[in-house]
C-alpha cells in the first residue's frame, strides 16, 4: 500500500547570542503530520490529465508509459515504513512515513 | 533415551563409528536452539536468529550509524542515524531499470565503469534480485571506529 500519512519532527537548538543575557540554548520544534493521502487525491487528476502527454514523450523515447507508471506506482507502495532517523547534539530529525 | 540415540550409542561402543561421527548423529536428532541470552539490548547489538523455522526473506534494510564528538566535531554527544528502507523499494527500483531501453543499456554500463561502478543493467532482473534479497538476510556488515574513536556503522537486514 501507498504510504497514507507522513509525521515529520525536528527538533534543534540555536546557541544564545553572546553578549546577551545569559540564558539557555533556545530548543525549536517542528511536528508535521502529513495526509499524504490527500495529497495522493490532489495528485490523481494531474496525472490522468499528463498522461496522453507522458504516452506521446514515451513513443519518442521508446519507453512504455504504461509501464512507467506502474514503475512509479511500485516505488510509491514500497515507501510505507520508511524511516530516517538523525540525532545530533544539535538536532534531532525523524521521517517516517506510514 | 529414545530408540535413535541408543542405536548410536551402540554403534560408537561397537566401534562401527568415529567419536565424530556419533557427536554428528546426535546433533542431527537434537538441533540447537537459537541463543537469545547473549545478545545485547541495544540496537546495535547483531541481530539473533529465528527461534523456528527457516528464515524469513528480510523486509527491511537497516542501516545504524553512531559517530563520536572526534568524528562530527559536535560538542554536546554522539550523532546517531538510524535508517530503514523496505526491501520492497530494491523491487520497485529492478521495475524502473527494466524501463531504460536496451540501446541505452551499453552506453550506461560504459559511463558506470569509467566511474568505478561495474554494473551490467541487463542483467538487473527481478529473478536474480529475489536470490540478493533472500542471501541479504544474512548479510551484517559492522565497522567499528580505530583505536579511541567509537564510531560505529552497521548495515544489516531484518
């Protein structure tokens, strides 16, 4: 199945400025929480309306659009569960898509 | 003791077998069990084998990184990277070489080797990939740092 949601988390600290009050890093956040199947349904009627065209540019380069996007539609079910995960001292990054 | 064991035993006292070979019988009658005990917590410890049954094709590839303060110059710990990609994105990506036309297919292999990558596209097919998926459920490679520096990298397959 085609990932439904994506969540994003960022977290990261920036340094107090020096000369400044002498205060605690400043800890950023950012949480997403991504519908991607909505995105999926906004995607839908661009694709039906690029196809005839992506079929026309397939005859040129002799690659089968219907192929094509079967290629695309494999690699999009095959994203669900993917997950980056970065943790730094100064940053911490998580992608997961489900 | 039950009927196979005791006909070993007999044959070894009898003669008719090596010591290792009776220790070999036996072992066919009464396989190990699996070692969990050993295995460390953390998720950099090797992974253990399945308790029964044959091992399963592995669904994700995993890769952990752990590097020090001396390897990233961050102060404050390590950087860590923990990485999970679907076994099933390699099939998608076998789907999508298979769209390149064959007339490009020498031109692209000859751009690869001039690069230092010896790859043959025709012969990346969807049979000769199930085989590198199932032996890469074997497949752990850890890098551990040199001397002080404890970085650590391991790809393996779950």
């Amino acid at each position: 199945m085609i990932p439904w949601s994506a969540s994003i988390r960022v977290h990261w600290t920036t340094p107090h400025p020096a000369g400044l009050h002498a205060t605690a890093p400043r800890t950023h956040r950012i949480r997403l929480w991504i519908p991607l199947f909505l995105v999926w349904l906004l995607l839908l009627p661009l694709v039906l309306v690029l196809f005839p065209f992506v079929a026309l540019a397939g005859i040129f380069v002799r690659v089968n659009a219907l192929r094509l996007y079967s290629a695309v539609w494999s690699i999009l079910n095959s994203l669900r569960h993917t997950l980056v995960e970065v943790h730094s001292p100064a940053a911490n990054v998580r992608v997961h898509l489900a | 003791m039950n009927d196979d064991r005791k006909s070993i035993l007999e044959m070894l006292a009898a003669g008719k077998i090596t010591t290792d070979e009776a220790e070999r019988l036996l072992a066919a009658l009464n396989p190990k069990p699996a070692s969990s005990a050993a295995d460390a917590p953390d998720a950099y410890a090797s992974p253990s084998a399945p308790a029964s049954g044959k091992a399963k094709s592995p669904k994700y590839l995993r890769v952990l990184v752990e590097a020090d303060e001396s390897t990233t110059g961050l102060r404050g710990g390590p950087t860590t990277v923990n990485v999970r990609v679907p076994m099933q994105l390699l099939r998608a990506g076998v789907r999508l070489a298979g769209l390149i036309p064959p007339q490009a297919h020498d031109q692209l292999d000859q751009a690869f080797s001039k690069h230092g990558v010896p790859i043959t596209l025709s012969q990346i097919k969807p049979e000769n990939l199930e085989e590198l998926i199932d032996h890469l459920g074997d497949l752990t490679v850890d890098v551990d740092g040199k001397d002080d520096n404890k970085t650590r990298v391991r790809v393996f397959c779950e």
